[in-house]
C-alpha cells in the first residue's frame, strides 16, 4: 500500500524505496517542485482594440518533481544498485509520497525521466557523494493518502405513524419509547467534503436495479445522468478523471443523456459538495451509489 513506508515527516517513498535522513543511506538535501505550483497554461487572449486581455481558464501542466540528496554508505554498489531498481525506466506511473511537515504525507503519481548519479573521486572513494532523481507526473495535483467514501440508496420516505385499523384508533401506548413513527426514510443525498485547495475528480460506482440513474450536484446543478436500466447484480462505474463509464467493463459513455455534463468536468470543488441520487422508477429500488475521492491540493 502506497505510503506505509512514510511513518514521519523528513521522509519519500517509491517503489519501495525510503529517501530521508540518517540511518538510511539515501538522504535527500532538496525536494523542487512539490510544494511550487505547477506551470500554468493561460488561455486568456489580448484584446486586439483595447488595453489588457480577455480572462481565459488557467489549466495546470505535469508537475515536475526533483530530488536531489546524497549518499553515505560503506556499500555504495548495493546502495546504488538499489536506487537504480528504483527508478528504472517505467511506462506507468507509480506512487510517490512525500511527508515534509506536520500536514503530514501526499501523494502523487509519476514515473522517473531523469536519475543522475555522479562517478567522480567520491565515488571511488566510497564516502558521501551526491545523486539526484526527476518525476514528472500527469496528473499535477497531490492527494491526501486516506481515500473518502460515502453511499446512499434511493430517496424513500418514511411510513409515518400507523393509526391502526383494530381497534380503531390511534395506539398511543405503542414501544417504551412513546408512539412508533415506522422504519426512517432515507434521503438520497450525499455531502461530499474535499478538504484540500484544489478540484478533485471522484469515481462514482452506481448498483442495480435501477433506471436512469442520475448523480445531481445540487448547489452548480451539474448531473451525470445515464439512459441505462441496470438488474439486480449490474455495476456502472464512472471515472471522472479518465472521463470513463462502465458498466461490467464495457463502455457505456454512449448512454449519456441531453442533460448530463462531461464527466471530467464534475468536480468536487475544495470544501462541501451536496450530492442527490435520484433515478426514473415509480418506486424506491435497492440501487444504491457509492462516491469515493481523495482531498485535493495543488
């Protein structure tokens, strides 16, 4: 698991290896472009009879993370031999955590462009000798480990009281409690909360049976909504930053509707997003929706 490795501040972690201070070998001295933003490209366009520009989005580059740091050790080959596993070349991206202070650990996920490892006296010598390694990573946000998860089932209303039909009349005695109001209802809601500073990106995964099951964000108004009637045992799932729906691994982003928003620009923007499941049945199913995102920071 990603992160079990980090157990304090001063610490980074990838594929298996742990970059810190002393005892390990591996001691970084800089960390650059985590805590920086990421590059920006700024979609504003100049006014061509007029001062200044019109406003455009800002949309982040890959983040391009650098460590550089050194190593002591009276068994370089090993030491350096384990770095170089590390960070070989990789098409996927993996884990990285880092945990410089008390916010405690990020993480990320890149993959290594870059290693250097200087062969100069030092080297020879066998005593402390400096490397460095570079990252880039896709995706420029960094995410809290702890992943958030909140479900709900379809709006049901709750039965109310029973007035009873023998004998007729109200029970007033009913439970030790006082009167028996019935089973409660359910809302349908779900409030999400991102506690980081930037947009995250949620996978939301949708159960049968229901029909045209629908995730509203109440407050911007923005909805998935899919033209689908899933059974008993169906499972849809949508990824929002791949900007995937799938429903028992075959593609069904050609069952979107009118009404529903491209699924990479539903966010859950930093703070409280209120969520409602709804659907097209008559009357409340067992379906049920399940949202799960990690807080988000630039």
């Amino acid at each position: 698991m990603a992160g079990e490795l980090v157990t304090r501040a001063g610490l980074i972690e990838w594929a298996g290896l742990l970059f810190g201070g002393r005892p390990l070998p591996w001691r970084f001295r800089a960390i650059e472009g985590w805590e920086e933003l990421p590059a920006l490209d700024d979609a504003s366009a100049l006014r061509s009879g007029a001062h200044g520009a019109d406003v455009g989005q800002l949309l982040a580059q890959p983040r391009i993370v650098t460590l550089d740091g050194v190593i002591t050790s009276d068994q370089v080959g090993v030491d350096v031999a384990a770095l170089n596993r590390a960070t070989t070349v990789r098409d996927g991206e993996q884990p990285l955590v880092v945990w410089l202070d008390d916010r405690g650990p990020l993480l990320a996920h890149g993959r290594v462009v870059r290693r250097r490892v200087p062969t100069e006296r030092e080297y020879a010598l066998g005593i402390s000798f400096g490397w460095a390694v570079q990252w880039v990573c896709s995706d420029p946000r960094r995410y809290d480990l702890a992943e958030q998860q909140a479900a709900t089932g379809l709006p049901v209303p709750e039965p109310g009281l029973d007035w009873g039909t023998s004998p007729a009349g109200l029970d007033w005695t009913t439970g030790a409690g006082g009167l028996d109001w019935g089973a409660p209802g359910a809302t349908g809601d779900i409030l999400a909360v991102n506690s980081g500073n930037a947009p995250a990106h949620p996978t939301i995964t949708i159960t049968g049976p229901v029909q045209t099951p629908t995730l509203l964000d109440v407050v911007s108004g923005a909805r998935l909504e899919y033209d689908l009637t899933l059974a008993v045992g169906d499972v849809l799932t949508v990824d929002t930053a791949a900007g995937s729906v799938l429903l028992g691994g075959a593609d069904r982003l050609s069952s979107v509707t009118a009404r529903s928003v491209p699924e990479q620009t539903f966010l859950f923007e930093p703070g409280e997003t209120a969520l409602a499941y709804r659907s097209a049945d008559l009357t409340p199913t067992a379906s049920t929706c399940t949202v799960t995102w990690r807080s988000a920071y630039w």
